[in-house]
C-alpha cells in the first residue's frame, strides 16, 4: 500500500542534498529505489519535481509517495541513553553547552568504552530536556566543537545545532576561540613567562608525537605561551596560552624542554608519577574566549565573552605537593 508522508526540513536539516536526506530519514528505503522515485516524481519538493542533487532549504516541503513498509517505526534504542548522567555545565544557551569534563572520561567512545563518553552525556541530557530528539533530527546530531584528551580535565564546547558547529569549527580554526590551560610542570622554569616555538609530528599509529626544535619532513610549527603562577616543591604552575592546537602539544613540548607535566603517562616522569600517585597528567582546560574578529551569525552574541570553570581543586592539588 502506497502512501504520502510529507516533511518539513528544519534548520538543521537544510543545505544538504535530496538523495542525503531521503537515506537518513527512511533508510529502509533502497537507493536504487529511491532514485526511481525521484525520477519518476513520487518523491517531490514544494510539490514540484526535483532532481537527486536538488540542495534543500529551510522551509522546504519533501513529499514521498512510496510504500507504507518503507515507514514503518523502528525500535529505537539509544546507546547514549547508557551514559552516566554526570555533567558539570559551566554555560549553557539555545546554540551551546560548555562542560567541564573531569580527567579520565572520553570525549567520544573508541573500541574500548562505547557507551559512556562526555557527548553520550550531553546527548542524553538534552534528551531528556526533550531538546534533542534522534526520530526528528535526521541529519544533525549535537557535536563537540573541540576535544581534550582522557587524561586532561576542563572545558569542552558542544553545539546543539548546525549551523553554531560551522561557526564554532570555522573560529577556533582561525584562532578566534581561545583556550587557557592550568598545568603542573617538573622543575623551575628558565624564565616567569616565555613563548614556546618547536615542530611537531604525530605518528598515528602510536597516538604519540615527536617535537624538534627545526622544521623537519612532515612537521607542523607548534607555538605555546606560558607564565608562571607559583612554584612549590619542585614544581610549577603554569598557566598556558595556546596559540595553536596540536594533539598532545602542551604535554610533549614540556617535556621536550624537561619539564614534563605531572602524572603524564606518555611524556613524562614514571618514577616521579608514581611517588605522587598521579595517575591523570595535570592539565586542566579552565578557561574559553570568544575572540571574535569578524561576524560570527547567529553566536555574535558571544564575542568578547570568556567562561572558567572553578580551578579551586586544581590549585589545592598543586599546594599540596610536599
């Protein structure tokens, strides 16, 4: 039995193709199918033929006159609905949430733990705020604009929409999003304050990174800006500016100039982690700024604009370093 089913194309549906909306909205539906329809203009647009290329808009109207099993409900089961409901919102708006993630908790599943992740979290708490429902949503799910490693605890920017990710991945690219971190370094730094220049590589294989001090095949320039808040016992705490975002750039440029971050399993000092029981390097992403330079749409709102989360126990753990 064949029946029409219309659809409203949202926000966050719009400026994608015919074809990508139809697969993510009835997957039951065969491409080949699909195509067939298209063609023969049982699938329509604002009730007008369209082609499978067709870029949809806000506003518009997809009509589907195919057959009824292609509509039938799945049973819907969420995976982020098994996440952990702990979250600690430094901000919130209709387009972003800020979290401060605590050390030891992914951002996003990996073949190990899948269902507990930071964005699992927030999925399933604006879920339950019925601000994001998976049946409606056919082609965005919220995302995180950046991520923080495993280890390192502090603030992370999730966008409830499309068009706020576009924005958000286009300005921390061009560095109009700012990140200040906290971090526990071995030893007493050379100078108060300094700015860090060194060539960097990952090898993906590995997850790790090798720094030079000269440009190398294959190297990408890292630049980190630091100053020294206090020092105690052989330590220092520093607080960094960084200028560009590299994986494991603060932990292995430290380390590169034998200052290693405190409790770093991959750069730093095992004998030292584990006289002070560190099992999480101390690294803490406290504080975001909304540097914008140029019009940011519809988060203009939050140029200027810059969120810390509380470094009470970051510092406490540093003063208590005997």
């Amino acid at each position: 039995m064949e029946i029409m089913r219309s659809f409203n194309i949202t926000k966050n549906d719009a400026d994608q193709r015919l074809d990508k909306y139809i697969s993510k909205s009835v997957p039951a539906l065969p491409k080949s199918l699909m195509y067939k329809y298209i063609r023969l203009k049982r699938i329509k647009v604002n009730r007008k033929r369209a082609e499978i290329s067709t870029r949809l808009k806000e506003g518009d109207i997809v009509d589907m006159y195919i057959g009824d099993e292609f509509f039938k409900e799945a049973q819907y089961k969420y995976d982020f609905l098994k996440a952990g409901k702990e979250l600690d919102i430094v901000y919130e708006d209709e387009n972003i949430v800020i979290c401060n993630k605590k050390a030891g908790l992914l951002c996003h599943a990996d073949k190990n733990e899948y269902n507990d992740n930071l964005i699992n979290r927030i999925l399933r708490y604006l879920y339950n705020k019925k601000e994001y429902d998976p049946k409606s949503e056919h082609s965005f799910t919220p995302a995180l604009a950046n991520r923080i490693d495993r280890g390192t605890s502090g603030l992370v920017i999730c966008a409830k929409n499309a068009e706020a990710l576009r924005i958000l991945n286009s300005k921390i690219k061009s560095r109009e999003v700012k990140k200040y971190y906290l971090c526990i370094v071995s030893g007493r730094m050379p100078k108060s304050e300094d700015t860090l220049k060194a060539y960097l590589t990952k090898n993906e294989e590995k997850n790790m990174v090798s720094i030079k001090n000269k440009e190398f095949e294959g190297s990408k320039e890292i630049v980190t800006k630091y100053r020294v808040l206090a020092e105690n016992n052989g330590f220092s705490l520093l607080e960094i500016d960084l200028l560009t975002g590299r994986t494991h750039q603060i932990r292995a440029q430290f380390a590169h100039i034998s200052h290693p971050l405190l409790g770093d399993k991959k750069y730093g000092d095992r004998k030292l982690n584990a006289k002070y029981n560190y099992s999480n390097q101390a690294l803490f992403s406290y504080k975001i700024k909304f540097d914008f330079t140029s019009e940011a749409g519809s988060l203009d709102y939050l140029g200027g604009k810059s969120f810390e989360a509380d470094k009470s126990v970051f510092e406490n753990e540093f003063n208590k370093l005997k």
